[in-house]
C-alpha cells in the first residue's frame, strides 16, 4: 500500500477539479479573480481535511500500515515487538517498543523504514515530523494551483480563438 495511491491521489484529484473549476470562473471575471481564486483555494483544502477526517482516510491508512507492520513482525518472529504510527498528530513515522537487543532495534528499524506508508521507523517516541493532514492539504493545493493553471491556458486558447469570425 503507498501513500500516494491510498491517501495522497485522492487529495490531488480534490485539488484539480476545484482548480479546474475556480479557475475558469477566476479567468473569465476579472474584477472578482482573485476572490475565486482564494475561495477555490480554501475550498479545495477543506475537502482535502475532510477527506483525512470525517472521511476516514487517516484511520484506514493508520490501520493498514499497522497491519503491514504487524505482519512483518510476525515473519521475522518478534511477537513481543510492537509497531504504532506516531499518533497526535498522525505522521508516517512508526514507532517500535518491546524487548530487542542492539543488533535487532537497529536492523528493525531498517526494514521497518521501508515498509509503503513509513517514512521513518525509530524506537523512541520522539518529536514526529509532517503531520498527515499537511501532508495531505500540501498535495491538495499543488492539485489546486495545476488545475486552475490547466484553466488558465483552457481560458487563453478561448480568448485566442474567439478573435476569429469566419
């Protein structure tokens, strides 16, 4: 399971139609652009939080990481070892606790980093990085600010065609 397929596309997708749309409502006025513009922007970053909330994006990307991680322990036989995202907020750092001695935490940590949806695997239960949701809000306005630019060249091949009267 990757990120980007399970919880970062979806979050894109929001960003290019509400891009797409905004952006051709923001081309046409000229008075109000920068409004739709803003607006569309908002909009589309609240999708994207509600994807990762009320949706449940965030939970079932969480479990399914987890999942992944609890088989992988279970392959490598360290039942007593466990494997939580770090939670609050909810990052894509994973973090290990249990018994293991010093030739296993570092080589569990190791494999760990490289399970899809981890971005790092540590022992202890320091300061996390990205949250989740920014993550996600980050993708959602890059989807936004590529849709409403896909708007923008719609809107100058119109206008450039328009001039013609056969």
């Amino acid at each position: 399971m990757s990120p980007f397929w399970s919880y970062l596309w979806p979050a894109l997708a929001i960003g290019l139609l509400v891009g797409a749309v905004a952006g051709t409502v923001a081309f046409r006025r000229e008075g109000r652009r920068i409004i739709a513009l803003a607006v569309g922007l908002l909009v589309s970053l609240g999708l994207a939080m509600a994807w990762h909330g009320p949706i449940g994006a965030a939970s079932r990307f969480s479990s399914i990481v987890e999942r992944s991680a609890r088989t992988t322990l279970d392959d490598l036989e360290m039942t007593k070892i466990q494997a939580h995202l770090h939670h609050a907020p909810l990052t894509r750092h994973l973090i290990l606790s249990g018994p293991a001695d010093d030739f296993q935490t570092s080589e569990l940590a190791r494999i760990m980093s490289q399970l899809p949806g981890v971005s790092r695997a540590q022992w202890a239960a320091t300061p996390a990085g990205l949250p989740l949701i920014l993550e996600g809000a980050g993708v959602a306005a890059l989807g936004f600010l590529i849709g409403s630019l896909l708007a923008y060249f719609y809107e100058l091949r119109r206008r450039y065609n328009s001039q013609w009267n056969w």
